[in-house]
C-alpha cells in the first residue's frame, strides 16, 4: 500500500508570524509521521517556509503554477522559481481557480505537465458543482477533467497526483459522505488504469471539509489516499488529528 499523502492547502490566508506559529505547532506536534505531508503556502512566503520546514517531515507546496517556462507573464510564477524554494508539489486546477480565474482543462492540463517537466509534483483537482451532481453529471465531468491531463501527460501519469474535491463541499461543512467519495475515487481510478500500468501508485485525495472529526472514516475508504485540507489545515490540532488517522 502506498502511503497517505495529507497536503494542506492555506488558499489565500497568512502572514508572517502566524505562518512560523502554525509550522511551529505542527513540526513540534509531528511524531514521525506514518504517513506523508506537505502544506501548500501562498507564493510570497515559500522563503519563510523553506528553512522552517527544511529537513522536517513536512514538504513544502504551491497553489498554483503557470504554463508558461518564463518571460512576459504578469503576477505569473514558474516551476523554475518554486525549484529555487524546495518546492515538491504544486496544485494544479484547483476550483477556485477554474471558476475564479476562468482555468480551463486544456490550461490545467498544461500546468501539469510544466511542473511535471521541472520536477515538481502537480496535484491536480477535479471536481464537480452541485448543478453537475444533481443533474447525475459527476462521472462525466471528473472524467472530462482527468482525461485533458492525461491526454497531454500519458507518459508520465503515474507521476501524478489527483484530488477529487466537490465543489459543493469545498468550505461549505458539507462533507462527501465516505461512499459518494469513495465511488468516484473508484472512477478515476480506473480511469486511471486504462492510461498506465502503474495506476495503483498514483494517489488519488479527497478535499472539500475534510476535518478532524471526518478524517478517519474517509480515509479508510478503498482507493483514498489521503486528503486536500482547507480550513482545518490551518488549525494546527485539527490538521495533526487528520495526520493521525492517516496512519
Ligand atoms: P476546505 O477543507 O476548507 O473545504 O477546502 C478544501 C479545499 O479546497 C482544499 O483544496
């Protein structure tokens, strides 16, 4: 069984001395953990957090990525750059930015494969809108988003990692319940399946209100390995507690 990966995503929260607290408070907290973890912090303070971090068990993580290698791209950021902080994972998609920022899944897809190239690991989201869920479009949607990126990544699709994330129950307290989450992760990871023989190691998470009380029963489930934290990420106890259950 490969290990659980739990990555919190802070989105746009922070600052200087808030950042050393919760590092500070999670790394003293950590007691070897079982299983992998990495916090995605905004840009600015990929300085700050690298010596914190360094040597630690904790990797170091980015929101986002852009397409591009370098020159004339305004408020952009490169794989090159995030290499320069130690940089491991980058995501990629996430919902936020597909609705906020008008990401489409050909742009995600080559996000993906720029980071894939400069060595940092995408995390890429897929997920669907409670429109989408009621009108029985899930599977059609979180296939669409999976197949631009392995349409454009195929040879090197085990090197990827995916995170399912509903949008409706992204920061809402509306969790998936661990079998909606579990017969979609079952989806991608077939669909993963007929792309590359090494499908199994590909670790697939669950974001979207994931908390220290619901951590445990969605990360026993078959085919979660791990999970995109939003909010109690940033509550160094609740983020510890979910570290826990993915022992
Ligand atoms: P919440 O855990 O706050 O719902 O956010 C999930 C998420 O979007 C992680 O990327």
């Amino acid at each position: 069984m490969t290990k659980k990966l739990i990555a919190g995503n802070w989105k746009m929260n922070g600052g200087l001395a808030a950042n050393q607290a919760l590092l500070n408070s999670i790394l003293s907290g950590l007691r070897g953990p079982a299983c992998d973890v990495a916090v995605c912090v905004p840009a600015p303070y990929f300085a700050q957090c690298q010596p914190l971090l360094a040597q630690g068990p904790v990797a170091l993580g980015a929101q986002d990525v852009s397409a591009h290698e370098t020159g004339a791209y305004t408020g952009e950021v490169s794989v090159a750059m995030l290499k320069d902080f130690g940089v491991r994972y980058a995501i990629v998609g996430h919902s936020e930015r597909r609705q906020y920022h008008g990401e489409n899944d050909a742009l995600v897809a080559s996000k993906a494969q720029r980071a894939l190239a400069g060595g940092v690991t995408p995390i890429v989201c897929v997920g669907e809108t409670l429109a989408e869920r009621e009108a029985n479009r899930t599977e059609e949607v979180v296939k669409r988003q999976l197949a631009a990126v392995i349409h454009l990544n195929g040879h090197c699709i085990s090197e990827i990692v995916v995170a399912y994330e509903p949008v409706w129950a992204i920061g809402t307290g509306k969790t998936a319940t661990p079998e909606q989450a579990r017969d979609v992760h079952g989806v991608l990871r077939a669909q993963l399946k007929a792309a590359t023989p090494h499908a199994q190691r590909v670790k697939i998470l669950y974001g979207g209100s994931m908390n220290a009380g619901n951590a445990a029963q969605l990360l026993a489930q078959p085919d979660i390995d791990g999970g995109l934290i939003g909010g109690a990420s940033l509550k160094a106890p609740d983020f510890l507690t979910i570290i826990a259950s993915a022992a």
